[in-house]
C-alpha cells in the first residue's frame, strides 16, 4: 500500500484569479466551455459595508472514503491502492450521473462524450488519464506536477503524499483534516484577514 | 469499495481475452462498437503535454514579461504553458515557483488562435481586401509617400503601443519624421502619478512599492492582487504577509481581492483620496511621526506643505470620503510608525480621475514625509536594466546595404540615423485651437483631443500597433476620426474596430512566434536588474509576421532599409544585449531564460546632490504654467470631485468608472474565448450566453431601478451610452457602478458584447497631463 | 462579521428519464402487487372479476417495466450499446443501481411469465383481459401456438405456484423500494431524499398508482363489477391517506434540517417548485380522496359515483404519482460546503 496523495489548500493565499481552473483544462486538452475539473468560487457574504468575499478552489478531494466508488455500478471509480488517488475507467462507465449526486464537491464532469471525467490529480493526461498508471510519484521523481498546482499565482494550493502536506499546514488544519473524509488539507483562516474596522 | 477493484480488474482482463475476442469477432471486429460497448482498454497512457519539448518566452498579455516555459510538439504546435521558477516578475524571488496567471495561460490559446488576423490586409476601392506581405509593404510605402505630399508627414501620429520591438519610433520619428506621438503612460494610463513622480524626484515608482521587505502595504486605489502588472505584485504582497506579518490596507470604493486580504477596508468615496492623504499627513505632523532627518535634510518645500495640512483634520477629510475619522488617524499612525518600511501603491485608480493630478501628489508626498524614499519595504527607486541602442553599438559591413559611399566592405560601428522630427512642434503646443489646455505645458498631446485635431486637420493620419485606443476615452469621437483620417496603419493580431477601419492592416505573429527579449525595473529581486529573453517557440502562425520583420520591411519599401543592417531580429535583440554581456542564445537556453544582471543598493539619492523629493512642485516651470492656467496650488492641497470633470446631479446621479479585471489585460485579450469563460465564471454569471462585461452595482441602487443580476441594462451619461449585463453586488459601495473596459463597441471581443464605457465619455480629463477623466455621472436603466 | 459562507455544488444530475422511470417502476411494481391481491382473493371466491383484474394487472405491469427500462436507458449519457454490458459490468454490490438493475430484470421476467402463463394456453380467453394472447395472435407464423404449449409446459402448480406467487410479490416490492434506495442511498447528501421516509413514500405512492391504473383498465375494459371497483377504490384510498401521512412528515424534517433541507423547502415553496408540489398534492391526494369522500356521501345513484369520474380519479392518482418522482428529482439539492 503506497503513500496516500491528496491537496492542500490555503484560501489564506487564493486571490480568486482562476488560473488553476484555466491551467487543468489546458493541461488536459479540455475546451474552453466544457466544465472545470476545478472549479474557483467566491463564496461571499454580508451587507456593504460589511462584506466578505473568501474564493475557494475545489477539485475532486479523493476522498478517504470516496462516496462516488460506492455507488458506481460498474466499478469503473476506484481508488488506487498505491496512491489513493480516485480514478474512474472510462471503458466501462455508462455516464448514469449516480457519482454525481454522490460528490459533495462536484468533481465529476460528464461532457467528454457522455462519460464521467474528473480530476485525476495530473497522473496522466485528458479524460480518463490516470486509469491503470504506475504509482504517482513525486515531481523529483520524475512525476508531473499537477497543473492546478503548477499555476496556482498566490501558492495557495500543493499537492503530495499526506505526510508531507501534513508539515506545510497549521496543526489546527491537520487536526480537521484528520477528522474528515475529505483528501484534503484546508488551512484555517488568519483571524484578521478579512477587512473590517481596523483594530489598533 | 477498493476491495471490489480487485475482482472488478480481474473480470475486465478475462473480458478482454474472453467475452471481448468473442464479441468483437460477432461484430466483425468494429472498433467503435467496441468501444461503445466498453469492451477493452482503450490506451490512456499517452501524456502529450509532459513529453512535448520546452521552449521559452516571456509573456506579453499584459506586457510585464513574466517568463514562461511553454511545451511544443514536433509539429509546432503548443500544448502546455506554465512560469518559470525564480522569474523577477512571475515568481517571488529566488529559489521560489514561477507561474503564469491566466492571461499568460491565454497565450496559449492565442498562438492558434483560428480568429486572429491572418495575413496582411489593404483597402481598395473603399474595401479590405487580403494582399500579400511585398504588396502590402508596396501599397503603404505609396500611401505614406501620398501622405507626406498631401498634408505632411508631421501630421501622421505615432500611436504605436505594446510592440515587441523598439524600432517604430526610430521609423515614425527619425525617418519618416513626424513630432506627433501618443503613448500609453502618461496619456492614458496614470499621467497624473508618473509626472508628478518625476517631479516630486521619484520618478514613476510610486506604483510598486519594496513589498517583500515592508511591514505596512496601502493599496491605495489599487487592487494588485487581481490587477497585477507581473504577478511578483501578488506574491510579493502574500509574502510580506506570512513573512513579515505585514499590515495590509485597501483604499476602495470596491471590496477586492486585494480588500479580502487586507487588515482594514476603507471604502472611500469616489475622487476624495486627495483629502484623506492630506488629513494623514495632517496627522503625521500634528503628532510629529515624521523623519524629521528626511524631511530636514533632503526634501524640499515642506513648509508649504505644513501649511497646506494644518487644518485638514481627520474630522474635515470624514465628511468628505464618508470614512471614519479614527480610522484616518489610527492609519496615519501606524503608517508613520511602521516607515521607512512601508509603502504606498498608486496607479491608475487614483490618477484617472479629473482631480487626479492632486490626489496623486497629496498621496505621494506621504512617502516623502515618512522618509521611505527608497528605503527597503518603502517607496523603492527601481532601477532597469540599460539594453545598449542597437543603432550605435552594431558592427556592420555596409556591403549591398544603402548606396555610394556606403558601399564597401569596412566594417562599420553604428547607423548614421537621421533626425527628420527636429524642429517640429506636435500640434498641440503649435497651434492656437489648443491653447487653452494647460497639459501642451507638460506633453505634446492628449489623447481626447486627437479627434478634435483629426476635424482641424492637424493629425491626418494615424499608426497604431498592439494598441486599442477606442477603450481609452472618447470612444464616439475616436470612432468618428478613424473614419476621417486619410491613413490608418496597423498592427495587431485581432480584429477590433480599429483594424476594422484601417488602410492597411499587418497580421502581427504574437508573442511566442518572436524572438523577444524583456526587461523592466520593479521585480520580486529588490535589489537586481534583470533580463528574460526567448527564442520564438513556434513558426509564425497563418500567414503572419514577427513585427520587426513587418517593420523592416516597411522600412525596405520605404527605401530606409540601410538603416537596418541586421540580419533578424535575434541579431539585433544580440545588440541590445551588448550592455549586459549577453546573447539571446546565451539567455534562452538552460533550465531558465532570464538572468540577473546587476545590483544596486537603497538610498541611492545620497549619490547625487540636491533635495531627494520636493513636496511642492514651485520651481518646476512647466508644471507652474500649467497649474497657473488650471487654478490650481503648487503644493499639496485639496480638490473636490467635479474641479475638472463632471458632477453628479439628479439626471445623472451615479459615479461610473471602469475597472480591471485579472483575465484581459488592457484591450487585446477580450477576444479570447478561455479568459471570456473565465471572466463570466467570476461573476457566475456562465450559464448566460453573454460574455461582454458586466455593471457592478450594489442593491440598493438595483432595487431602486428593479434590476437583478442577469438583466440587461443601459448605462447613459450626457455623452452616449450602451448595453450591458448587471451584476448585483454588495461589494460595491452605494451610489458608485463599475464596468471593466476593453469590450463593447470596437473591441477585441469579436461580437462587441457589453459597453464600451468611454462611449459614456467625452472630453473630461486632468487638466495638466491630460490623462482621461473615466470617472463619468450615469444613470442605469433597464431593469423590470 | 460574517461568519461563514456555503458553497453550493451543482444540481440536477438526472432529467425527466429517471423521473419517468421510477414512476414507471412504482406502477409497475404496485400493479403487479394488485394482481397478486386479485389472484389470492380469486382464489377465494367466486368473482370473475378478480381474474380479470389479475390478468391486467400482469399485463400492465409488464407494459410499464418494458418502457421503463427503455427510458432507463435512456437517460444515461454514455455510448448507447455500453448499457447492455450490464450483466457482466455491473458488480458493484454496494451500489443500489446495480443491484435494483438485477432487480428489474428478474422482475421483468416473472412478470413476463405471469402474464403468459395468465393469459395463454388453457388459461386463454377471450374477454379484452386476454389482450397479450390477442396482440400475439396478430403476429401470426404459428406464435400464439408456440406460446401456448410453452405456457402449459411451464405453468407451476402446487408449492411451486406458491413459491411463484411469493418470489412475485417479494420482487415486485424490492422494485417499488429499490428505486427509492438508490435516492436515499445519497440522503446523507441530499436532504430531499430521506433514508426512512422515502422507501414508504414510494411504496404507498407505488401501490396506489398500480390499483388506480389496474382498476380503472379493468373496469374500462371488462365493465368490472362496481363492488369491485369499490372496495379496490376504498384500498387505494387508504394507501393514500398513508403516502399523504409519509409526505408530510417528509416535508417537516426539511423544515428543521440544514442549510440544503431549507433551500429545499424554498425551491418548495416558490416558482415551478411550488407548482409541482401543490400539483402533485392536488392530484396525487387531495382530489381523490375528496372525490371518493363525495362518493360514499352522495351515494351510488349520484353523477359522482359515475365511471368517468371514477376513471377521472384514479388517472389524477397515476398523475400525481409521476408528479411525486418529478419533484423528487427536480427539487433536489446537495448540501452545501461550510466555508469559514
């Protein structure tokens, strides 16, 4: 059983500009209209003047326990073994969209034809890419640095084996992230980063 | 589950030798009803991206050459683009990632791009009609010769803007010899910050501020975090926060990313930055948190300006801008207690404003007063790196190239250039029409009154490269003189209402089909000059040139092709990089494509004498004629919105300006599908089929007018309109609404979907520089 | 300050084919469970009634599964021919899909058998009721004859009848609840889609779409007797008054749920989403059991109690049947990421 990959986010550093969005469906031949394998939003609340306006980015999180591979019918979402990344076989799905409902983060994608596609954490290239590949390895090795991560303009975003995403963070983040199925580590906000009456 | 995964691989294999083998012979072996049947695996091992061969360059969406790594395949074709790491402007420094934002993925789609201008076009009976390159160069060389007969060649403007070569002004200047010359910096970008920098003794550095080593950041009308000029901006703001847990302040009307960062918002009312610099600075030395050291000894006309603050309290400036008065003070304090290491950041929120001239210099002589003056984490004296004058440094044997005692074969250093502009005076200092603008004191043109100077015939022809005019200020007017001109010559990739109504129009190759090679000062090194370089990545596209081809030759046809002695375009890019020792070749391979060249230290006006910074502006003599003829003071003072420009009132009760946005970048990148995607996926508005800009408007103003998000509305001042998608927001503040320029009528954006906003404009400008007022009073309608 | 944002994911991942299709298993399924009633109380007594039902009941639920399957074909989005893979690509039993996939087949074909072994060879007739025996018999090239002997063959009797009869009803069942599993299996995702509320919800909705379709064909085409109709109409009535129950307690838990289960009741309560409801409700509860309320008032001899009416009431119960799927799949929603 190899290392388990997954991301990290830090919205601490996101500046809402969408270049991992852009720089995904560039590095997997994907059309500018198609829908994103990572999608940036800015979740915004308040009234003027008190207003918040925090952009996350959200890609399929590869769950620890990943609700699309129980209730695909033909199996064609597994997670691998060697890295626990979460890959769907583009051979056998039906494009039944059940995934789709099952995804809290709303990674699949089925415009490629009909068929579910999604994030495969950039171990190979285009729709399905990442089916039955070697074991993903690190950028040293010789593995890809994932595309999100490789644009990503403010850093907010790594991606890694668990263990070494687990020394970037704030053990507040590694402490929530241990607690939830997600793959993911996402860092807790400054406490003074949103704009407000400012404190002397 | 992953246990299942097991079996479910083990029944697929059977099911290739097995049921597979079997189906697939019932069908007669059709490979698409295999497929469709899901029968076998179809090979996705193959990673085009990863195994395609590197190349460089640096980019040019937004002309601040962030460095790129760009992956090509054997036939040419781009599949992969990404930064290059430790880039001065697209990373944040040494040993960190080099990326691209956005627009620089953009070139990517641009390079094959199958809506780009294709190949040269010229206009016959009335027509564009495509021609090929000799019959184009042949057909301009003619009109230009016809030009110069029938109205002079001083009456042919030089608006070239974003070219990725030099020599046009040494072709529109020196040899074909027109004064007339419109650029992008003063005249529509921040007139109003670069020359009152360079007046006050800073230059034009009042933009980028020495983020990574400061501990207090005022964006002040300003939001790099999505409005970057090179993405070093971004990063070196993050850094200074996680590193130096800096404060971060935003000056907005607007709530930003750059305000979603920031220790404090303050969202000002439109126009009145002016006074809450003066209150700051009334703070500052009512409570004596000056560098009295600074200011004693290196400044000039500090009395004035304590005059001009003595009762500009926080209390006076909180009526004006509607923010709190504590807040002003708490600010100013810290402010002053953090200095020398912070920094302030102005560009064009501040200057494009009608009363921008005194915003701006009210804002800079803060800088001054804490004694920033190029100290690390302030007001940083950036320096460039100085390319040699290819013109006087190249080494040439003159053989075939010019005539008589040119030939030979001695080798020759430098080119014998004319000086055919000599002695011309641009229109607008030359003739009476335009003596009552006091900016022909301080620049040679402005860009509202072109269209008035095409009615007088003192411009009559125009050449424009890499630029988009129409989204920089009376739009209508400009519409109209195009049509008027007797020659327009372009440049540019797209088609936009500009090439659309030229003579003649040369398809221009973009950036990573060029040899290019970049500087710039501000950058992530604070202390080193730098340069990045690039071999063209890829063939020119269609049937395009690289515009220094297209400029040689023009120049050929012109008969100035003795001028232009090099071989290519990398020869003379070699040249350039004479000064630093360098090659293109040398530059552009490796693992990186930039070099640091040189270092400089801070406080670098120790070396020469004189004050280091003047806050009052009495003893520069172009800047007294005109500020006497505007009315206005030499000092920093005070200015209300509506001095120069428009004031609101019932029939127009709105402030409308136009903003930036991080997917297009001046006016050449809205006509690219991904960046327009991406732009209506920010305002969540993509499952629209509109893709021109939107109007931010905060619900109070909506409701009043029954507008919702998605509705399309009209924008109207006294001058015109036009139509647009209303985006409903609280993150604008009441009474303000905000569109992002470049689309609309005569854009890039090939449907012209959204407004051109500067159809709402006319004439308003700051009267010294004549940088374009975009703050205009609207009204919206169109709502249920 | 505030204090947290949400961040909704996408919505509608199914069209009007799934909404089709599970309306056409709950009918499906309830029609074949009144068969199976008719056909133990036929046992019983002496009704010709009761075969007659039984016959369409059969028959009718095998019409429905046949389109059923066909528009659960339809909505998927991948190649057309990969779906019939299904035998050999379906093998994850966690999955309601594949597993109610097996479900539907296996009930397709006890139907299929049924309604043959009702309705050909020494059980033929010639009343509308034999229609499967009549629609064969047009074919021709000696079909009917074929099926006729293979229906005789076949046809069980004794404990093998009973363990028939059983397997029927228990399958028909797992059909109705199945297609309320696979929504509920995602329930802790969409607050809609209830773990306990949903399996009863369309059971009853199921069941009582199945006795409306049933009885008003048979009544229809067999002129069934008028007690008949009755006490299967008073039945349906009170499967009714049972979904009505379930339904509403459904759309009490949204009003106390999470952030998703109050979107929910919004999109409920407004716009199209409201329309469907009150549609569905009408329909689906309301009218009928006012008209059948009317009826037992005004007595046999009145207007109301006319076969029209009946047969307007039992098509606003099928009605409102497929309105429920329609909502359910419509108005669904995802829970939201809590963004702090």
């Amino acid at each position: 059983m190899g290392e388990q990959w997954g991301f990290y986010f830090d919205s601490d550093k996101c500046i809402g500009c969408h270049a991992c969005s852009v720089s995904c469906k560039q590095r997997h031949g994907r059309d500018p209209e198609q829908d994103e394998w990572r999608t940036v939003t800015n979740v915004t609340t308040g009234e003027f003047p008190d207003v918040s306006s925090l952009p996350v980015s959200m890609s399929c999180m590869h769950c620890s326990d990943a609700p699309c591979e129980k209730v695909c019918p033909c199996n064609s979402i597994q997670k691998r073994e060697e890295d626990g990344i979460v890959v769907v076989d583009r051979d056998s799905c039906i494009g039944c969209h059940y995934c789709g409902w099952a995804c809290p983060y709303g990674a699949p994608t089925y415009d490629d034809g009909g068929i579910m596609s999604k994030c495969n954490l950039c171990i190979g290239e285009g729709p399905g890419g990442g089916h039955e590949m070697p074991p993903r390895e690190e950028q040293e090795d010789g593995g890809a640095q994932p595309a999100c991560v490789d644009n990503c303009v403010g850093g907010a975003i790594q991606a890694g084996p668990v263990s070494e995403l687990k020394e970037q963070a704030t053990t507040e983040a590694v402490e929530r992230f241990e607690q939830e199925p997600a793959n993911v580590i996402v860092e807790a906000n400054r406490d003074d980063t949103t704009a407000f009456p400012y404190e002397a | 589950m992953s246990s299942d995964a097991g079996d479910g691989l083990t029944r697929r294999t059977l099911l290739k030798t097995g049921a597979g083998a079997a189906t697939m012979a019932a069908l007669g072996g059709c490979a698409d009803t295999a497929r469709q049947l899901g029968i076998g695996q179809t090979d996705r091992s193959a990673t085009p991206v990863a195994d395609a061969n590197v190349a460089y360059g640096n980019c040019w969406m937004c002309c601040h050459n962030c460095a790129q790594e760009v992956k090509v395949t054997d036939d040419g074709t781009v599949v992969g683009i990404t930064g290059v790491d430790g880039n001065p402007r697209g990373s944040a420094g040494p040993g960190t990632e080099g990326t691209l934002c956005p627009k620089g993925l953009g070139q990517l789609d641009k390079t094959h791009d199958p809506e780009r201008i294709k190949q040269p076009y010229i206009r016959v009976d009335g027509e564009l009609q495509e021609a090929t390159w000799d019959e184009a160069f042949e057909y301009t060389a003619e009109r230009l010769r016809e030009f110069d007969d029938e109205h002079g060649a001083e009456t042919f403007l030089d608006a070239g803007s974003w070219a990725e070569t030099p020599i046009f002004r040494t072709i529109w200047r020196d040899l074909y010899g027109t004064p007339e010359r419109i650029g992008r910096g003063i005249h529509v970008c921040a007139g109003p910050t670069f020359v009152n920098g360079g007046m006050m003794g800073i230059g034009s550095n009042a933009r980028v501020p020495d983020y990574q080593n400061s501990e207090y950041l005022i964006m002040w009308g300003r939001n790099p975090l999505e409005a970057f000029a090179g993405q070093f901006e971004a990063k070196g703001i993050l850094k200074a926060i996680e590193e130096n847990d800096a404060t971060l302040v935003t000056i907005d009307p607007q709530y930003t990313e750059t305000a979603e960062k920031s220790d404090a918002w303050l969202p000002i009312e439109p126009r009145t930055d002016g006074a809450l610099a003066l209150a700051m600075a009334n703070v500052i030395i009512d409570e004596e948190r000056y560098d009295a050291d600074f200011v004693e000894n290196h400044t000039y006309g500090f009395e004035a300006y304590r005059e001009a603050v003595a009762d500009t309290t926080p209390e006076w400036a909180a009526e004006i801008t509607g923010l709190d008065a504590e807040t002003i003070r708490v600010i100013a304090r810290d402010f002053a207690e953090a200095a020398p290491q912070a920094g302030i950041s102005v560009w064009s929120g501040t200057a494009q404003s009608g009363n921008g001239w005194k915003a701006t210099q009210n804002i800079i002589a803060l800088n001054g007063l804490v004694g920033n003056i190029d100290r690390p984490g302030g007001l940083r004296l950036w320096k460039s790196t100085p390319m040699a004058d290819p013109f006087e440094v190249c080494e040439w044997t003159p053989e075939g190239k010019g005539s008589g005692a040119a030939r030979g074969t001695e080798t020759t250093i430098g080119v014998d250039l004319p000086n055919n502009a000599e002695g011309k005076t641009p229109a607008f200092r030359k003739y009476d029409e335009y003596s009552d603008y006091p900016a022909r004191h301080i620049t040679g043109i402005a860009h509202n009154l072109v269209p008035e100077m095409v009615e007088n015939g003192h411009i009559n022809g125009m050449y424009c490269h890499h630029d988009m005019p129409l989204k920089d200020g009376n739009a209508e007017a400009w519409l109209t003189a195009l049509d008027e001109m007797d020659l327009v010559i372009a440049v540019d990739a797209y088609w936009n209402g500009v090439t659309r109504n030229a003579d003649v129009v040369f398809a221009d190759a973009t950036q990573l089909e060029k040899d290019t090679v970049g500087t710039g000062s501000w950058s992530s090194y604070s202390e080193a000059q730098w340069v990045v370089g690039g071999k063209a990545a890829v063939e020119p596209q269609f049937n395009t040139k690289p515009d220094y081809e297209i400029l040689t030759g023009l120049a050929e046809a012109m008969g100035w092709g003795e001028y232009f002695p090099w071989e290519d375009h990398e020869a003379f890019i070699d040249d350039q990089l004479q000064s630093v020792d360098l090659t293109l070749e040398e530059l552009s391979t490796g693992e990186k494509n930039y070099a640091i060249v040189g270092e400089y230290g801070y406080e670098q006006w120790r070396e020469s004498d004189g004050p280091a910074f003047r806050f009052d502006l009495d003893q520069v003599p172009s800047f007294t004629a005109a500020a006497e003829e505007a009315g206005m003071d030499t000092a920093p003072s005070w200015q209300p919105p509506g001095t120069y420009g428009d004031s609101l009132d019932e029939t127009y009760p709105l402030e409308f300006y136009d903003v930036r946005s991080v997917y297009f970048s001046h006016g050449s990148d809205q006509g690219i599908d991904r960046l327009l995607e991406q732009f209506a996926r920010k305002n969540d508005l993509h499952d629209e089929e509109y893709r021109g800009n939107y109007l931010h408007i905060n619900p109070v103003d909506a409701e009043a007018r029954g507008i919702e998000t998605g509705d399309m509305v009209t924008v109207e001042s006294k001058t015109g309109g036009g139509e647009l998608m209303a985006h409903v927001t609280e993150l604008i503040k009441p009474g303000v609404v905000t569109s992002e320029y470049g689309f609309g009528e005569g854009s890039t954006q090939q449907d012209y979907e959204g407004l051109n906003t500067m159809k709402l404009h006319e004439t308003q400008m700051d009267p010294i520089t004549g940088q374009v007022d975009r703050h205009i009073a609207v009204d919206v309608t169109g709502g249920e | 300050m505030a204090s947290f944002g949400l961040w909704w994911g996408g919505v509608g991942h199914w069209d009007v084919f799934v909404a089709i299709y599970l309306f056409l298993g709950g009918i499906s399924g309830g029609s074949f469970l009144v068969a199976s009633i008719a056909e133990w109380f036929g046992e019983r007594r002496q009704q010709a009634g009761y075969a007659h039902i039984s016959r369409w009941g059969w028959t009718l639920s095998f019409g429905t599964i046949v389109v059923g399957s066909w528009t659960l074909l339809a909505h998927l989005s991948g190649p057309f021919l990969r779906a019939f893979m299904f035998p050999v690509k379906f093998t994850n039993w966690t999955s309601w899909m594949a597993i109610g996939t097996w479900v539907v087949v296996t009930f397709s074909l006890v139907v299929m058998a049924r309604m043959i072994w009702a309705t050909f060879g020494t059980a033929a007739v010639d009343d509308p009721s034999g229609l499967p025996r009549h629609l064969v018999e047009r074919v021709g090239f000696g079909l009917t004859d074929l099926v006729d002997r293979g229906a005789d063959l076949t046809r069980p009797t004794g404990p093998l009848r009973r363990l028939v009869q059983v397997t029927g009803v228990g399958l028909a069942v797992m059909l109705v609840i199945y297609t309320a599993l696979l929504l509920s299996a995602v329930g802790w995702l969409v607050p809609l889609w209830n773990q306990t509320l949903l399996p009863p919800l369309f059971v009853a909705s199921g069941f009582s779409a199945g006795i409306a379709l049933v009885i008003a064909v048979t009544a229809w085409q067999n002129d069934l007797d008028g007690g008949l109709v009755h006490r299967f109409g008073l039945l349906d009535d009170a499967v009714i008054v049972v979904e009505g129950v379930v339904l509403a307690t459904l759309l009490y838990t949204l009003t106390t749920g999470g952030a998703a289960a109050a979107r929910t009741v919004d999109g409920l309560t407004s716009g199209s989403g409201l329309l469907l409801l009150v549609g569905m409700v009408s329909a689906g509860l309301l009218l009928p059991l006012a008209i059948s309320a009317a009826q037992e008032l005004l007595g046999s001899d009145s207007l109301l109690a006319s076969r029209q009416v009946t047969t307007a009431k039992f098509g606003l119960v099928i009605a409102g049947s497929f309105l429920l799927r329609v909502l359910l799949i419509f108005t669904a929603l995802q829970q939201p990421i809590i963004v702090t």
